[in-house]
C-alpha cells in the first residue's frame, strides 16, 4: 500500500480544533497523504469543485452513508486489490454528492450506517488508512 497514491478531497473547513489535532496527527503518520479542501456551496457546484479537484489518473471513491461497509480489514485487503491505482478519497458536503458524480465513481463506501459530520468523517477516514497500512505492514496497532 503506497500512501502517496491516495488523496483526500474534503468539502468544508474543519472548524473543531479538537477533530483538527487529530487529522494532523494521522497526516503526520501518513505521510507523502495530501487533503484537498473544497469551499462549501450547492451540491452542483460543490460536484463540479470535485470533477475540477480530481487529476486525470485518479479514481475517485466517494464516502456516502449508502456505499458499502467494509471491516478495517476488508478495507485493507480492498486497498491492496487496487495496486498501483491512485485513489481520491471524496468526501461531499452537507448535502451530499450529485448522481453524477455517484455514477463516475470507482467505488463508494461507507464508514458506518450512521451519519457523521464532515469533518468527523475526515478523520475517521485517515485513521482507518493507518489501520489499514498497519494491517497490511503487520503493525501490532491492529489488535481485533
């Protein structure tokens, strides 16, 4: 799993000071990880911010309370099966992502049922690509 292969396309500022530390603790552990932070608008502009943001050898994975729930593992062993691709982790803004952009995806997956703020779902999303990098390098971080 090569980190510097994936990125994180966020809509919104992360306001919480608390959910900030921790996304920088994670970016730290990640390195060569890059967020994108897109400004918050409608849900057509916000998706055309996305298409522009995205590169033309990226494919995006939007996180939609609806995508598929993975184990910590699973998204491991998901991340693995991908190889060499460069991934674009999408995480859309209050009123969630346009169908188009929903068609366009590689994937869409879900960081649980329930739903979460934006920028609570940041940072799970880089806490769960350590766990991953952890399960894959047979770090003890992973203990279930």
């Amino acid at each position: 799993m090569n980190i510097s292969r994936y990125r994180i396309i966020a809509i919104g500022k992360v306001r919480k000071r608390w959910v900030q530390e921790g996304i920088e603790l994670y970016l730290k552990r990640l390195p060569g990880l890059s967020v994108t932070e897109l400004r918050d608008s409608s849900r057509h502009k916000e998706a055309d911010a996305i298409r522009q943001a995205l590169r033309p050898d990226e494919q995006p994975v939007l996180l939609m309370e609806q995508g598929k729930t993975l184990t910590s593992i699973d998204f491991a062993q998901r991340l693995q099966d991908f190889g060499s691709e460069r991934l674009a982790f999408v995480i859309g803004g209050a009123d969630g992502l346009t169908d188009e952009l929903k068609e366009s995806a590689r994937w869409q997956m879900s960081l649980s049922p329930m739903t979460f703020p934006h920028e609570l779902a940041r940072l799970l999303l880089l806490e769960q690509l350590y766990r991953a990098q952890a399960i894959l390098q047979g770090s003890p971080y992973h203990r279930a």
